[in-house]
C-alpha cells in the first residue's frame, strides 16, 4: 500500500514539474537588474504616527520646516538624493584644491564637452546659480523667455530681472489621464506666434532699441514642473528650427538629460538602435547653451554648470561667475565636487 501511495505521488510530482516547464517555455519575463550593488546603508529613524502629527502641527504644516531626520520617506526633492558611486568616491580622493588651474576642473570640463559639445563650460555649486548668472548677463527688464515649462527658479530669476517666463506647454501635457509619449513638449505653433508678436510690437515701437524682443528661449528636460514628462527630439528639433529662423538662442535646461535621452529612445521611432549618449549629443547639438542642476544627472551631491558657444556671452558670464561664485576653474565647488561630478557625468 505504501509503495503504492509513493509512486502516485512522484507521479504526481513529475506532472505538475512537466507542467512547470510549458509555462517557463511559453512565458518570458522582463526583469530589470539594477547594474549596481548596494555597499553602504544610512539608518533612519521610525516615527509613530502620533510623533508625525505633533511634528507636522509643529512645523505649522510646511514640510520645509521639519527637520531631516524627522522624515521617514523624503519625497521633498530628486536635488542631490542619490548615492554616489565607488568610482565617484574614489575620485573624491584626488580633488584638486588649486584656486586656478585645477586638474579636476579639467577632467569636468572634458565630461562636460564630451555630452554638450559646447565650447566653454562654468562650474556653478548648483543649477540655479548658472540661471542667475545668465540671465544677468542676457535679460532686460522686458524681456519675454519662452519655454515648455520653466522650473520655478528659473521663473524666479527670469523675472527677478523685470522679464516674462512664458510657459508653452503642449495642450496634451495638461491633461493628466491622457495618454502620451511626450508631454514635456513645447507647444511649436504657440511660440512662432509668439515670436511673430513680438516682433510685430517692436516694429509698431511697442519696444524701442536695437534689442530684440525674446533674447532667447529654453526647453527643459525632461519637464520638471509638468511631472518630469519628456521632450521628443522632433519638438527639440522643431523649436531649434524656429529659433534659428528668428536668430533666438536656445538653451537648455538639462538637469534630466540622461531620462530624456532614455524616453526618446524607447518612444520615439528612428532611435531605437541609438545610444543614450548619441541621443543626449543630438539634442545639445540643436542648441546654443545649457543650464544644469548637476545634484540630478550629475549623480553627485552638490554642482551644476553654464555650457555655451558664444564667446562675448560666456565672457560676461565668467565675468560675473568670478564674482558671486569663485574662480572659473572652480566656480563655488571643491575640487572633490568637481572630480566626483566628472565622474558622474560619464557614468549616467
């Protein structure tokens, strides 16, 4: 009888494994392994939800006022969060300190060139601070900057200098449930209208003086204030196309340059067998300058940096950058900053 029961059950046991094996041979799966391991953790601090009411009711209910290490999950930012790899820490080790000349400066500089292609590049310790000084140095009280969505320091220091941030969103982008592949992008109609009407008040003498009415014009990628949504090389293509037309540089604010490049990859058509990088050189490649919070794609804790062609602007702008940010060779930053940046730039 024993024996009996023994043979069901490894019969039994050979069919469910045979079945076992159909289904792995008619199902494949998707698995996305992280390229890394994790080699240092940080200990957090576990609240009651009792603790998180009083602190928030103490906080008068702005999260930018509760303390760091009262906060279980930091949804505050996507600014500086990430960890650092062994590369960049390593790296930290050989920073060059030198005021002028610094051997780190160039190892940024070269990881900088290499993605942009732009001709001169100026540390900043952050992104809004290469913001600051290029609209110092370009904008009038005036002014009009069109963009797909300007990030809210980047409004603030457009209109800090008495000029107007025109957000140009697709319509598509500003419908939440609705379905599309890129609703980062500026809208192309609105801003050849856009520029077309300023340029009819100008000749009308709404405007006097030789300056032209839009200085310039920025995309952001991906779209930080419309959800990070993505820009399609075709809108980055178009509103080049425009600009140029119109003799407007464009710039970029790329602190998510690397996503970007990513998205257009997997959703726009003709760059399927690109590489991310190809991809992130041909959208600089369709624009005069960029502005970057480098706590992003710079996979670093602090930095950012102003990259352009023009050589009398990127002169008023190291003009300025030595003084409110420090040296160009090291703009506000440790030379660790830098060589930690370096690296990170090559490895995003």
């Amino acid at each position: 009888k024993h024996k009996k029961e023994d043979s069901t059950v490894t019969t039994s046991n050979a069919t469910q494994l045979q079945k076992l094996h159909l289904f792995a041979s008619m199902v494949t799966f998707n698995t996305i392994i992280e390229p890394f391991r994790v080699k240092t953790v940080e200990p957090i601090r576990q609240t009651t939800r009792n603790e998180r009411g009083q602190l928030l009711e103490n906080a008068h209910y702005n999260v930018f006022l509760l303390k760091a290490e009262d906060v279980l999950i930091d949804l505050l930012t996507d600014s500086g969060t990430g960890a650092m790899s062994s590369k960049q820490w390593s790296g930290m080790m050989v920073g060059d300190e030198s005021y002028a000349g610094g051997t780190s400066f160039y190892k940024f500089e070269a990881a900088v060139q290499r993605i942009t292609g732009y001709k001169h590049v100026l540390p900043t310790h952050q992104g809004r601070a290469a913001e600051r000084i290029l609209f110092g140095c370009s904008l009038q009280p005036g002014d009009t900057v069109p963009n797909n969505t300007h990030f809210d320091t980047t409004r603030a220091n457009v209109e800090y200098r008495g000029a107007r941030a025109i957000d140009l969103l697709i319509p598509e982008g500003r419908e939440p449930a609705l379905i599309h592949p890129f609703k980062g992008n500026m809208d192309l109609v609105a801003l050849e209208r856009l520029v077309l009407d300023a340029k009819k008040k100008k000749m009308e003498g709404a405007s006097s003086g030789k300056r032209p009415p839009i200085p310039m014009a920025m995309l952001t990628v991906t779209n930080n204030s419309n959800g990070g949504q993505p820009v399609s090389m075709a809108n980055i293509r178009g509103a080049s196309k425009i600009c140029r037309r119109h003799n407007i540089p464009l710039f970029l604010d790329c602190a998510r340059f690397a996503e970007n490049a990513y998205f257009i990859k997997t959703r726009e058509e003709g760059y399927e067998t690109k590489t991310p990088l190809e991809i992130a050189q041909e959208m600089f490649g369709y624009c005069d300058g960029a502005c970057m919070s480098a706590k992003k794609d710079g996979m670093s804790n602090i930095g950012g940096f102003l990259a352009l062609n023009d050589d009398v602007l990127a002169q008023k702008c190291k003009n300025m950058l030595i003084l409110t940010e420090g040296y160009p060779t090291y703009g506000g930053l440790a030379g660790y900053d830098l060589e930690a940046l370096a690296v990170g730039l090559e490895e995003v």
